[in-house]
C-alpha cells in the first residue's frame, strides 16, 4: 500500500471524458482508479483480479472491459492509466523530497 493516501480527481476532465460510461462502468473504473493508487500506481493485468477490484462478475466484467479498458494502458504486464500514473509520481516525488527534508532539519 502506498504511503500516499489521497488521490486527486480531476472531476470536470474525468466528467468530460466518461460520459458515455454507465453507473456500474463508473464505479467500476472508480473503484480500479483507487485500487491502482493503494497499489502504487498499477494493478496485474488480470481480468479475475480487475473483475474483483470492481466488484463486477467476470461476466460483467467482460462485456464492459472495452468501455473502461479503453481508459487504461497496459505496461509490462500490469494495467495503469496515463493520468493516475502521472499524478502519483507527482505525489511520490514530492513526499520523498519532504522526507529529506525532515531527515535534514532533524540531523541539523
């Protein structure tokens, strides 16, 4: 589990980009986009595993995984999505930079 607990949402851009999604797709992919921020950025490329992550049978997850697959990216093995990757090495960059800093003010 990450050391970073808060995600930052874009609401007007995801909005934009997602409105052809369903309720279900929506939480569906929500709940991926949290699940891949816990887990560092990118989850396995398992269907089982992303159909539980949504809470969705591996049916349903099936015949929606074009409409919300089609936000996600996959790189070696694992799945990601461009903008959650960007931001969380935005965040996991700026706390290592705040944890030098407090080992430098505690050390001085």
């Amino acid at each position: 589990m990450t050391d970073i607990p808060a995600m930052m949402l874009w609401t007007d851009k995801y909005l934009g980009d997602t409105t052809h999604l369903t309720t279900v797709e929506h939480g569906a992919y929500l709940l991926i986009l949290m699940a891949m921020w816990r887990a560092g950025g990118r989850l396995p490329n398992d269907e089982t595993r992303l159909a539980r992550t949504a809470r969705v049978s591996i049916d349903r997850w099936r015949k929606m995984e074009a409409s919300v697959g089609a936000f996600l990216m996959v790189e070696n093995g694992h799945v990601t999505q461009k903008r959650l990757k960007r931001e969380f090495e935005k965040a996991t960059s700026r706390l290592e930079k705040l944890k030098a800093a407090g080992h430098a003010g505690g050390s001085a």
